[in-house]
C-alpha cells in the first residue's frame, strides 16, 4: 500500500483560513476584540498585494500587444 504525502493545491487556502480564524477568536477570548477589524484589513491587503504579485509578470506581455 502506497501513501500519498502530496498537499492539494488549496492546502494553503485552508492554512491561512484555519490561522485566521484561530486569530480572530484568540483575540476575541483574551477581550482584545477591537483588534479583529485591524487585523481583517492587515488580511485583506495582504492578499491583494499577493494577487498583484502574483498578476504582475504577466504585464510586459499585455504591454507588448498595444
């Protein structure tokens, strides 16, 4: 019998999710409560920033059809 040790690829989806979730609950358990908004923004741009890292090698070839 063969183990599969390969992650799927919204392993890290599921990470970060789990991580923040545990977060948010951990700062609500200890009445830090209003730190969550701070930390959803803090979240949210870091996603953004990976997605424009994530889009921006793709530039110089939408650049070159104009």
């Amino acid at each position: 019998m063969t183990i599969d040790n390969r992650r799927h690829w919204y392993t890290g989806i599921a990470l970060l999710a789990k991580t923040a979730a545990r977060t948010f609950s951990t700062l609500r358990s200890h009445r830090l409560g209003r730190f969550v908004p701070f930390l959803g923004v803090l979240l949210f741009g870091a996603i953004v920033l990976w997605f424009i890292n994530t889009i921006a090698p793709l530039a110089p070839f939408v650049y070159s059809l104009f």
